[in-house]
C-alpha cells in the first residue's frame, strides 16, 4: 500500500508498506478521503511532528475491509468516519467517559500514524458507522463540524440570535453554517483577508460578512 510520509521537517516521501492486519478490536479500514487540518501544516513545515517518521492526518474516512478477532464480520463493507482520539481506557477520565481528558492518549496522524494511507487499523471503538449513501468526502470533515457543533451547543443559541464570527477560515464557516441550522436570525463573520470574505460571499453569506481592521498593538 502507499502512504505519504512526512520523514523530515518539510519533506515528505510516497513509500510503499505492508498492509497491515487488524488485531483484536480493530478493524482494517480502507481510506477514501483525508482532509488536511490548520494544525498539519505547521507540524509539517515549522513545529515537526512528535516523531519521524509520521504519516499525518486526522480527518479521515473509509470503508472496512477486514475486522480482527472479537469483531462483528458485519461491518464487512460498511463506510465508516473516524473519531481520531485513541483514550487509553485506563485512567480515571476513560473511566468517566471523559476521553478528551484522557491522561495517555494517541491521536491519529500525529501521534500514531494517520490518514494519508491507504489502509490503516482502527480500534473499533473510533468508528462512526455511515449510511451506505454517505459521501465519504463528506464524511472526512465530520471531525472538524462537530467541533464547530460543540460551538454552538456551548454557546446556548436561541432562536434568531444574531451571531458574530470572528475568523472565517475551515471552522469559522462551519460555525457559521451550524448557527443558520440551529435558526440564527443574522450570521456576521468578520475577517481581515479579503479573499476569505470573499470566498464566504460565494457561499451565500453576501450579505452578513464584512472586513475587520487588522488590530495594531502600541509600539
């Protein structure tokens, strides 16, 4: 299988691996579509990952095509999206069902191997099972539109709240598109970039997005 692997600051390799095999509670997924996160870009050309070499990205989605011991034969075929959080199970948040504040995580694509594979082995706790009409490149965002769903849901909108957006790259819309489901009466998404005010226009927020002046601090 081919995968793209990021063996230093700013270079990245094709290789060619083993596909692996699924162990017990894992299924093999095989991967339709990965998006590339605002994070991956600075851990690819300026921070570095946690290890070389690494294969990147946590926004992901496939279809399984094998299962280890002790899982279902059927969820043979079914397309699935990936939670990319890996909870240890073992420490008191697990044991509340507090996975974002596990103490020993692994996260796919940075600190395990991620989506710009082929294959890759998932517990099968990290599935999210999809109908079989989802669209798979669809189902690669779902990581970051739930984040802005938790947004919202934090936020307590009521009905025809007006909204302010402050940024409107990947997640700024996402909130922004949550805040018109959830009945926003007015969605305001502010930016200093032009061509991202822009690119929301085409989207159909002409009339609620505007540009900011960049901020200029004393001295």
């Amino acid at each position: 299988m081919k995968v793209l692997s990021l063996t230093q600051l700013g270079k990245f390799e094709l290789q060619e691996r083993s596909v692996p095999q699924p162990g017990a509670g894992e299924v093999l997924v095989k991967v339709k579509a990965a998006g590339i996160c605002g994070s991956d870009i600075p851990r690819a050309f300026v921070n570095g990952p946690y290890h070389y070499p690494t294969v990147l990205g946590h926004e992901f989605a496939g279809q399984i095509d094998a299962v280890g011991p002790d899982v279902s034969p059927s969820l043979l075929g079914r397309k699935t999206a990936i939670f990319p959080l890996v909870p240890c199970n073992q420490c008191r948040f697990c044991q509340e069902r507090h996975y974002s504040k596990c103490t020993n995580y692994s996260y796919f694509g940075s600190r395990q191997d991620g989506g710009f594979s082929e294959y890759l082995t998932v517990p099968e706790f990290n599935l999210v099972l999809l109908d079989d009409a989802a669209d798979l490149r669809e189902a690669a965002m779902l990581e970051p539109a739930v984040v802005g769903l938790h947004v919202m849901r934090r936020a307590h909108l009521d009905l025809n709240d007006n909204v302010v957006i402050y940024g409107t790259g990947p997640i700024g819309i996402m909130i922004a598109r949550w805040a018109k489901i959830y009945g926003a009466n007015q969605v305001l998404m502010v930016d200093v970039d032009p061509k991202k005010i822009d690119f929301c226009r085409s989207l159909g927020f002409d009339s609620s997005v505007m540009p900011a002046k960049p901020i200029r601090w004393p001295g």
